[in-house]
DNA sequence: CGACTGATTGACTGCCCTCAAATAGGGTGG
DNA sequence: CCACCCTATTTGAGGGCAGTCAATCAGTCG
C-alpha cells in the first residue's frame, strides 16, 4: 500500500483514451452498474467514459476531497481504505474489476469522499468526469438506482467488517478474510485457490498484528489448510477454515 | 435494548393514522430528507405518510428481511445493529428525529435491511409503503438523491465507527461515544448536558465491556469532567474528554 | 420495608500486540 | 553461476489492555 513515487510521476504520461473502453472489456465482464440496462444503453455509458491505465500505488481517490469523477474498475486491483488518527491505513474493502467506486459524484455538487482508493496492481479503469456521470445519471435513471444500489452493498460490506472486528479473534478475522480474498482476488490453481497476497497484507485487511498472521497462517499450514509461499498463499481446503474454528 | 414483550403487545392498539404527520412534526423539524425541497413538496411528501406510535423495544426493520416500508422518525429514540454470530447486539448508530431509515425500500424491489432497528423510546415515526415511497421519488428526483445522500452519510458514520474500533483504545471509544451521543440525543442542562444513557448502553455503543465503562466514568468524575446519576450522565466539560485522554 | 435493577470494586486471566534477532527467498549484477 | 542485498518471514519472550467473574453496594419503585 506503500506509494510509489515512480507511479506518480507516470500519471501523465498514462494515456486518457476516449471510448476506447468498450474495446479493452474483458469478455464476460459484468458489474452491478449495468444491471437491467440494454446492451445499447451499456454502450451508451461506456462511450461515455475515459479509458485511465492505473499503476500500483496510485491514489484514484483521497478520502475527504470532493470526488470529481466516478470509476468503474475494468483490470487490476485497489484497495479501499481510510486512515486512522496515527495515520494507519483501516481496510474498508477490495475494489476488484467490475467494482464502482466515487460515485457520490452523481450527487448536486461533487461531495467529499468516504474513503481512500489505492490501486495495488497495474490495470485500468473506466472514467466519468462529474458533468458527465450526472447527465448519464438523468437520462437513464436506472443507473442511479444501480449506482443507489452498489452503495447499499458498500453498507452491507463494511457493517460486516465491522462486526468482524468487534466480535471476531484475530484467528477468525484471519479466516474470514482468506476466504473472502479467495472470493474476490484469487484465481484458481491446480491444487487450490491462490491468492497472491504478503503476510504484511493479510494482517492488515484483517486488521490483526503481522506477528499473529504469520503465526496462524504456519499453524494452517502445518495442518494442511494451506500451503504458504513468498507473497502467495495456496489455499487448499477454504472448508476446514470457517468450520473448524472456534 | 432488551425487548419488552408488553410493547409489542401494544403494536396493533397503536394508531396508524394517516396524513396526520404534517400536524405532529415539532416546529423547527428538519430532515436531511427535504434538503432542498419547497415547502409544498415537502407537504405532499408528509401527506403520502402514516403517523405511528412506537414503544421501547419494538423492531420496526429487521436485519435480512426486505424492507417493504420506508421510515421517518419524528419523535423518540431508536438504535441501528446487527447482530453478531454469538447473537450479541453490534451498534452501528442511533436514529434520532429527522433521519430517516428502511430507504433501501426505494429500489425497485424491497432489498434486505442492511441492519435492525429498535425503538428504545416512545415516539413516532412516519411511514410510507414500498409503491408510495417509489411514487413519491419518481414524482420528486430530489427525494431519491436525498435518500442518496442519506445513505452516503451512514457510510460514512459506519466507517468512523469502524475506524473506532480499530484504532482507538476502550477508554478513547469511551470518551468520542460520550461527546457524539451527547450531540444526537444529549439536551442542554444547567451545568452541562445531561444525556439518558445507563452504563450497560454506553458500554454497548462504544463496543466495551460493562465494568470497563463503568471505571472509566468513575475516574472522570473523580477528575470532575462528567457526574453520574443512575441511568444519566451530566457531561460537565465535553472538551477535556477529547483533549486529555491519550 | 423488601425486591429488583443498576453500579462498583478488586482480583484474575488471556488474547494479542510489541520488540528483538535470526532465517530464507528471489532477483540482480558481476 | 555465484555472491550479495533487500525484503518477506519466522520464532521466542514479555507485557499490557481490557474482558470476565464474584461479591457487595446503592437507588427506585411498589
């Protein structure tokens, strides 16, 4: 989560391509935004956008400034969070391809962000400048009733987080979360799902101590749940995490 | 937030009047709901609703179960959570006069409720049906962007209450539960302001343990900034709770 | 004056964070 | 191909915050 001053430096030079994003979706590609549009209105909306590439460390979004623009995530990964008062980084959630994110642009006047989002990996987004998301917004009023909705998941989500917090261990939260990043970035292997995540990160979507991750994750280990490598977890039987333990 | 069975015995015997609502709203009402609506709009927005009386412990939205009506609380007190695994209660927010909640219902179709509500004093609430709030928001853009906002804003106080509890230590939680909850449901006393709460509320709102509270207050009164009195606290000096405490 | 609910205080326990120091992986440049 | 470095990771020991239990005390209402 550390930035990259380097990936700054490269914004610029990250091409703003016009209507290219219709081209550039994966096939199968799907998101909560366009649920119930026509395949002639999603084009619509598509066309509309600016194609940005994203590079790791990246802030696409700073929580407390007024969000300019609205993004749908096409490839790669950020992450959602918000500091604390010392500063740390609180997990709010993953953004992973299909994903929408500033979204309270669709309001009046452009409103302060609720959170921080960082990408982690390089990819790209979609892009829609205020002016512009609003306008989509009042001709097709089904997309604010998405954008309406993808904002009561966002509720839904973080109320989870939060009861993690407050009534699970660290040992739970450490499961919950694997099973849940399994869900949302991992890929599927041969002898399990692999989710290319740091101990450092881990700890910190679970909001545990680095020590305690790596301790648990070798416990798990050893009893088969998992096996470990550098920055990457292969997780082999995601069951025996939620059910086991206490 | 014990449920009194009586109450809910008293349900049906509560009136369900209709158009009533306009006549019971106390002067100086305001709703982040009518932002920017003119008066008239607003009249017809209250003329849609019923008035209903509500009583402590009485569930007017139940965490999973779609919400078919949507709410305005006018008068009284009422508390937002969710239950944990260990089926304890996880605080998220009060709902106090003018916010508005069971909004998700303004989807095309009724969505689970993100969390459960309960009245914790008599009171009274405005309520509209599922079709009339989607009547109403259709004839009024402005109520579906409010409702917008609304929803906005509870992400955001979910996020600082998540932020609490990840980052901040018991007697921290203590001290920003006490100054939020005497802003939203606190009323100005002679020597400070006096807020309703027993030890066992408080210490659930602020996600700490019963006797944790319990000492915490003891050793603020001790150092004069609050006084106890069974089931109130007078918050003397609001400020040296912010500022002193690590 | 009981009975009940809320509050207090002390002692104990345990989870998990912190710190220190050592080990191993993986890439790079010679 | 090997030496080297940087980063990720491991493991142990220690300590503190705060939750839990038990018993007592106090306020309120009938």
């Amino acid at each position: 989560m550390a930035g990259a001053e380097k990936a700054l430096a490269r914004i610029n030079e990250a091409g703003l391509r016009r209507g290219a994003l219709a081209a550039v979706l994966p096939q199968g590609f799907k998101s909560g935004l366009f649920e119930g549009l026509t395949p002639s209105e999603i084009q619509a909306v598509l066309a509309a956008a600016r194609l940005r590439r994203i590079f790791p460390g990246e802030v696409l979004l700073h929580e407390g400034e007024p969000a300019t623009h609205s993004f749908l995530m096409v490839t790669g990964r950020a992450i959602a969070y918000r500091l604390t008062d010392e500063g740390d980084e609180c997990f709010l959630r993953w953004v992973v391809p299909g994903d929408t994110f500033g979204f309270t642009a669709l309001r009046r006047k452009p409103q302060p962000s609720v959170a921080t989002v960082e990408a982690l990996r390089k990819g790209s987004v979609g892009v829609w400048d205020w002016v512009c998301a609003l306008a989509l917004a009042s001709q097709l009023p089904k997309l604010r009733e998405n954008a309406y909705s993808v904002a009561a998941n966002y509720l839904g989500s973080l109320a989870d987080v939060l009861i993690a917090r407050a009534s699970q261990t660290a040992q739970q939260r450490l499961a919950r979360m694997l099973v849940e990043s399994s869900r949302q970035i991992g890929h599927a292997g041969r002898e399990g799902i692999e989710i290319d995540l740091t101990n450092e990160e881990l700890a910190a979507i679970a909001g545990v101590g680095l020590f305690t991750a790596s301790r648990q994750l070798s416990e798990w280990q050893r009893q088969g749940i998992l096996t470990k490598s550098r920055g990457r977890i292969l997780l082999r039987s995601p069951e025996r995490l939620i059910e086991d333990q206490p």
